[in-house]
C-alpha cells in the first residue's frame, strides 16, 4: 500500500440519512490496511434539514463543524452547536442534528469501529 492522494473537489456528493443531507466520503475501509475506520466523510445539512434520531452501532463518531449554527440532540438534552465545536457521539447513542437557519450547514463526521 502507499499514500493515496484525492481531491475533495472531485469527490462525488452522494444522499445521507435517507436524503435528509449529503456527504462526500473522503476514506473509508478500502483506504486502510487497518480494520477500524468506518468512515471519513463531509456532511452538507440542508437549510431547516435534520439527519434525524440514528445510532451508530458499534461505532464512535466525531463531529467537527465546519459552518452553521444549530442543534444536537440525544435522549437527555439539547446542545448548539457553532462553527469549531467538536462533538464526540460514543457508540450506540442516539442523537440527531437539526439546522433550524436558511444556509447549508457543514460537518466533518470520524467514525471509528469499537
């Protein structure tokens, strides 16, 4: 194996949660000699969109917002989010991710295998 470069502007756009959003996946399995990456994808949240109430099963996830101002919920609150903040979801939390403004909001989603 050796270093694999790509470029984010000719990395296809594809559905997300259902068509809720759309993501880019930058890396993924096929990317790696190791077993637990699930995923390095880019995430485009639509004006007044929500990739709704999911779980990652046996996976944890890292969110860094890269543009928009919103909310993240799980089953014991609400949290805002900004452009910078960071957000661990461990495996197997429910959460959802609502845009409630008139702009796409942007996210860089890890996703690792536990």
């Amino acid at each position: 194996m050796k270093i694999i470069k790509r470029k984010a502007n000719d990395i296809p756009k594809e559905d997300a949660h259902g068509g809720s959003g759309s993501r880019k996946v930058y890396a993924d399995p096929s990317y790696t000699v190791g077993n637990n990456l699930e995923a390095l994808t880019h995430g485009y949240l639509p004006a007044k969109a929500t990739f709704d109430w999911h779980t990652h099963d046996s996976i944890d996830e890292v969110m860094v917002v890269v543009k928009g101002d919103g909310i993240v919920n799980d089953r014991d609150g609400e949290y805002g989010y900004a452009a910078g903040d960071v957000f661990v979801f461990p495996a197997n939390i429910e959460h959802k991710i609502h845009n409630p403004t008139d702009d796409e909001h942007e996210m860089i989603f890890l996703r690792v295998k536990v």
